[in-house]
C-alpha cells in the first residue's frame, strides 16, 4: 500500500487492485473534482495516490479548490497507452491565457507491464540536439531502410544538377555547392524550411562561382548549420537544400530545376523539415517549449519523478508525470509562420519517402509505413501529425490515394469523350478524383510568399500522379474531372477568400483565388438515378507559360456548352453590400423569379443565411476598389449570367455565375457559383427556374 507522505517503492500487484474505483477506472471518460481524487486517495485508493501526487508536484504553486475539474480521458487500449487527464482551474486559480493544463503520467516502455494502470511514454531531452534524440531518428532511419517495402525509393527520376556537398564530419571548410554526382547511387538528404520575407543566402549567377570553391561555415544560417549537423550525424555527406541548389535569379534554371521536384524529394533518403521558425535564422534545434494556449508559450521541463523502483529487477516501475505535448496545436497552427502552413511546404512532405519534422517541442518522424515522435504518445492523439487545416484527414491526401483515381476512371471512361459526359452520370465517376479536389482544398489554405507559384508548388505531386485516364492537367484541374471540379467555392468565412492581383490562372479554376475550398459532394443516400451533369465541355485550353507542364500557366478559356440564364443582381438599398439583396430571372413574374439573399460578401464569401446559397468572389475581393466602391453605388453589377452545370435531380442544382469580360470581347468570367435548392420553393417556382433556360454556348476565360 502507498502513502502520501512520501514512499517511493511499489510494484505492479500493489497499483492495479483498485484499478475498479469510480475515479480512476480506465475505460471512459469522467469527469470528476480534485476533491473527490483526494478522497478516493485517503480512502486508500493506490491509483488515485498516485495521481494527487502527480497533480500536486506539477502545480506547486497552486491550492486546488475542491471543485478543480479534472478530467481522466479515455484509455481504452492495450495496456501502453499513459495516463492523460486535463485540469480546468478555478475561481481564483483561473489563468486566462492559460486556463487549463493536460498532464501525462506514465512509465518507460522497458519497464512496461501488461499488468500496469499506467501506460508507457518516452521522456522528451531539453534540447533537439541531444544524442539520445539523434539515437531515436536513427533507430527509426535505420528501421524504415530495413524493414518497410512501401518505403523504398524506386531510384530512378531526375537528378538534381547541383548539391550540397557537406565533406567530412569535423572538417567545416568543405562545405560547396557540387554538380550532382554522376554513374554512382548516392545517398543524400533534403531540406524543407520557411524562407522568410528578409534576404536569404542563396545562390544566384553572381555568386555560384563562390559556392562552388567553398562555403565559410559563419556565412550560413542557422538552419542550414543544424541540417548539415543532422545529415551528418545520420551519416550522408550530401544535401539539397532549394536556395542554394537553384539560381534563384534564373528563370531558365528555376523552371528546369523546380519542375524535377517530385523526383529530388521522393529520392532522397530523408527530408528534414524545420517546422519551426518563420526564416532560415531560426534553425532546428531548440530548447523546447510548449504551446499553452494559441499564444502563449511555456519552456518544457525536466519530467517530474513520482516513484522510483528500490530494486533492478521484477516489476518494480518508475513513473513520471509531464505536461503532455499538445500535437494537435503543434501541427495545425494556422499563423503563417509554421512550416506545415507553406504552401511549398505541402508538396515537399507529400513527395518526400520520409521526414523528420523539427517541431518546438518535439522530433517527429514520418514515412509511408508508420509515424512516430519523440514522446511516444502521437499514435493515442486524436489529431495526429497527419490532420490538415481543413479537417481532411491525410490519408485522403496520400499518394497512394490518388493513384486509386485511376481504377475508378478505366472502369467509368467513355468512348464520347474525355470529359464528363453531359447527362446521367454514376456517383462513382463523379467522386474519382475526389482525392485530388480534397488536395486542392487542403492547399489553398496555405501561404505563399509569391503568389505566381502556387501551380508550380504542386506540380510535383500533379507530376507524380498524372496517368492517362485524368486527361491533360489544365491549370490545376484534370480533363476527366470537368465539369464537376469547376464547381469550386470557398469556405464560409475564410478571410484569405480572395483573387490575386498577380494572374495565377483562369477565373475557372480554383488556382485564381485564395482560400479553404469546398467542392460537392455525396451521402450514403443519394442514387446514380438522380445525377445530371447538364453542361457539355467543348474545350479547355490552357497552356504552360514555361518550361514545367504542370506548372504556371498562360491565359486560357474553358467552352461550356449548356442551359443559361440570365439574371438581374439588385443590391439592397441600405448596407451596400451587407444586407438581404435579391436576385430575379429576367422574364420571371414577380415574386416567381426573384431570390432574396441575406449576404455579406466582404466578411464571409461563401455565406448565405438563406436559401438558394451563393458564392460570389468578385465581390469579396479586396484588392479591387472599383468594384466595392460599385457596390456601396449601387451601381454593379447589371447583368449577370448563370449556366446549369450539376443537378441531383429534385433536390439542388448547382450553376456557375458568370459575367461579361471586360478583357477580351465575347467571353465571360466566373464570378461565383449559386446553388439552388428546390426544397424551399413550391411547383409553380419550380417550373419558373427551369423555364427560364436556353441552351447556349459560353467561353470562360
């Protein structure tokens, strides 16, 4: 039996025979107080011994009121899974940048016993340079190479034209940038990092010359010292690193050496990622911290000893009690300076075979078989490394995921055409490439430093998945996908839902605007019988501006063939913009044709209090005054266009809207999209909206 006052020896028979009581017992999750875990520890209750005293020595400065919530999580497992409980302070206790703390308590996985009510975790060094962390990220190097076939490079691809070649372990005037060794297979690293707004070191026609003799080991940045010390360590001499392997001011090489992306990372032996620090300044290793609240920030501690073993051998434990490394905050930080927030970012961890992410508070490990961190604990997380900012989980966003498009579409293909074809189309063909809309979605929400890169920062990953059956990639869309991935509109409130003033692509694609995105999509209920595509795709043109395929674009034009409306956009009289306005077919009867709109599209784009929902972007862009300044007049727009695109029949249909260009004479462009839901009118307004049609024609630029 234990005793508050100190004894420090127990075994596994002594801590597990209460494992029924009503506070501590595993299973659910319960809320309780802190003083109800007090009584259940004088009523003699091992476990809840344990745990006050855990509680107690991590907060030492804090009297616990007897109604301090605490929460026991659910721990349902196989016995490995630590102890997790939340504490929620309160009345005087409250911190209101930090209100609460998550506490882990656990035991060493070599001294795990199937027996035990505490599971086992890893303590995390103060430090990333630690050897025992280098000791960790090559054990799980070395079991990848060994043992995972789904993680074996195929070898073959492009090479890059120039490296980093490290030279030895002690010697750091080596250090150069080489062309790419040739006839050998050579083992190399590469680099993932956040350039930052200030100037970098890079390489440039000027100074390639001077990288070629030698690099002076002060003149790099942090990061690029710690990756040279990581790639080192793990026992490579050569490193790829973008700033100083491309000439930054070549366009020619630029475009030759970004397109072979899909091939430089998904070759090399390892990707390290410095996943914090905004710029090349901040390195990868730190002395860690953690994230208790959105802004707020707390140095990592040494893990607090509760029990020590008196004896070597049996089933004598030590357990510890730590803060527990919030992986869900870590991993889904939405300020921009993250490195899982970058838009280049993206396609470099996707492409990559394995990657040791260097967070602010841990080492984590990826690769296609497994992930892994330093505490042990990512696997019981219920937003673990692979979650996105969107919700997507990753596995929807895997290679692997992709490729299974393929299948779907030989099975659906048509003789007619390669798009869609106009009419009755199974759900099966509409979800195909659904994997790759989830990936549009997913990074459109990243940032990007200039906006012109945002095709070539995927077009590794189009690269890389491209087959026959999707048709030729236009602009960020596949052939075989037109027309339901026009069918693009941003998330309800994303502020970042705006156009570029730097043309990025045409106005039909998802690649002209920033923001979450959201595509259709399909329940469990809905029938094959009741999918129409209505608008036939005639053509789609929309060439490379450069060297790479896939990535920027030239303008280009889209001809949808399909029944049009034209409609008249009033904007209400009071509030500009804000405010209900209303829409009317042209030709309608009042009250049949005209749609009122409760909408703000300058705070939250994609929103609609009522129904039919609408999605206007050129409205909510906000870089283009003329238009705003319209619409506080009044003024704009006259006339507006929409094209039936997507029906399920007798429940909604989805048209784009389009207006005149005012660029090239005779073409139009995609505005937003409106979807109409039948289910809030009656039979006679029906029959207006489908009336109220004519099969037209239309060239979107």
């Amino acid at each position: 039996m234990l005793s508050t006052n100190g004894k420090s020896h127990f075994s596994v028979s002594e801590i597990t025979k209460a494992a029924k009581h009503r506070v501590c017992k595993e299973g659910k999750r319960r809320v309780s107080t802190f003083g109800k875990l007090e009584e259940c520890a004088k009523s003699g209750c091992d476990i809840c011994i344990v745990i006050l005293q855990g509680v107690r020595e991590w907060a030492k400065s804090k009297d616990f009121a007897d109604s301090t919530t605490i929460i026991f999580h659910a721990s349902k497992h196989d016995g490995t899974m630590p102890r997790f409980l939340s504490i929620l302070w309160s009345g005087a206790e409250v911190d209101k940048d930090d209100p609460y703390v998550n506490l882990i308590m656990y035991t060493l996985p070599r001294q795990f016993d199937s027996r035990s009510t505490f599971g086992t975790a890893r303590t995390v060094p103060l430090n990333s340079s630690s050897d025992s962390t280098f000791s960790l990220a090559m054990s799980w190097l070395d079991g990848c190479v060994r043992n995972h076939s789904a993680c074996r490079r195929s070898g073959g691809g492009e090479r890059p034209a120039r490296i980093v070649d490290i030279g030895s372990k002690v010697d750091n005037s080596q250090i150069k940038v080489t062309k790419f060794p040739t006839g050998t297979a050579i083992s190399y690293l590469t680099l993932s990092h956040c350039w930052g707004i200030l100037r970098q070191f890079t390489t440039e026609t000027s100074t390639l010359s001077s990288r070629k003799a030698g690099i002076k080991w002060n003149d790099l940045p942090k990061t690029f010292q710690d990756a040279i010390k990581i790639t080192r360590r793990l026992g490579a001499r050569y490193l790829w690193i973008d700033s100083l392997c491309i000439i930054q001011n070549s366009s020619e090489d630029w475009e030759r050496e970004s397109s072979k992306m899909s091939d430089i990372y998904e070759n090399s032996l390892l990707t390290i990622s410095a996943a914090f620090g905004a710029d090349s300044a901040a390195g990868c290793f730190h002395d860690r911290f953690h994230w208790t609240s959105p802004l707020r920030q707390a140095p990592i501690t040494a893990d607090l000893v509760l029990f020590k073993p008196t004896k070597s051998k049996g089933t004598d434990q030590t357990i510890f009690v730590r803060r527990n490394h919030e992986h869900e905050t870590v991993y889904s930080r939405n300020d921009g300076s993250s490195l899982f927030q970058r838009a280049w970012a993206f396609q470099e961890r996707l492409l990559s075979t394995r990657v040791l992410h260097y967070t602010q508070s841990e080492v984590s490990w990826e690769c296609r078989t497994k992930q892994d961190c330093e505490c042990g604990c990512i696997k019981f997380t219920t937003a673990p490394l692979f979650q996105t900012q969107t919700n997507y989980d990753f596995d929807h966003l895997t290679m692997e995921h992709l490729r299974k498009s393929r299948a779907t579409l030989k099975a659906t293909a048509s003789s007619k055409s390669k798009f869609m074809n106009q009419g009755k189309v199974s759900i099966e063909r509409l979800k195909a490439l659904e994997p790759w809309r989830n990936l549009a979605s997913t990074y459109n929400c990243r940032y990007i430093t200039h906006p012109q890169d945002k095709l070539p920062a995927i077009s590794g990953i189009a690269k890389r998945i491209r087959k026959r059956e999707y048709g030729a990639y236009c602009g960020g869309l596949w052939e075989a996908d037109l027309p339901i991935s026009l069918l693009w509109r941003h998330s309800t409130g994303d502020w970042r839902a705006k156009q570029d003033l730097v043309y990025c692509a045409p106005s039909w694609s998802w690649a002209s605007v920033n923001g979450a995105l959201h595509f259709p999509s399909w329940s469990p209920t809905d029938i094959d019988e009741k999918q129409w595509i209505h608008a036939e795709v005639k053509e789609v043109y929309c060439p490379p501006s450069g060297l790479d395929p896939f990535g920027k674009v030239s303008p280009g034009h889209i001809v949808l063939e399909g029944p049009v409306t034209r409609i008249q956009w009033e904007a209400s009289s009071i509030g500009g913009p804000h405010g209900t306005n209303s829409m009317h077919l042209d030709g309608a009867p009042e009250g049949l044709g005209r749609v009122e709109l409760e909408y703000d599209p300058i705070s939250s784009p994609a929103a609609a209090s009522k129904y039919p929902e609408v999605d206007v972007v050129l409205f909510a862009s906000e870089h283009d005054g003329r238009l705003l300044k319209s619409w506080k007049e009044g003024l704009f727009p006259e006339r507006l266009w929409l094209i039936w695109v997507y029906e399920k029949i007798d429940n909604i249909v989805y048209m784009l809207i389009l207006k005149k260009s005012e660029k090239e004479l005779g073409m139009f462009e995609r505005v937003g999209i409106l979807y109409v839901d039948y289910d809030v009118y009656n039979e006679e307004q029906k029959e207006w909206w489908k009336r109220f049609k004519s099969i037209e024609t239309v060239r979107i630029i």
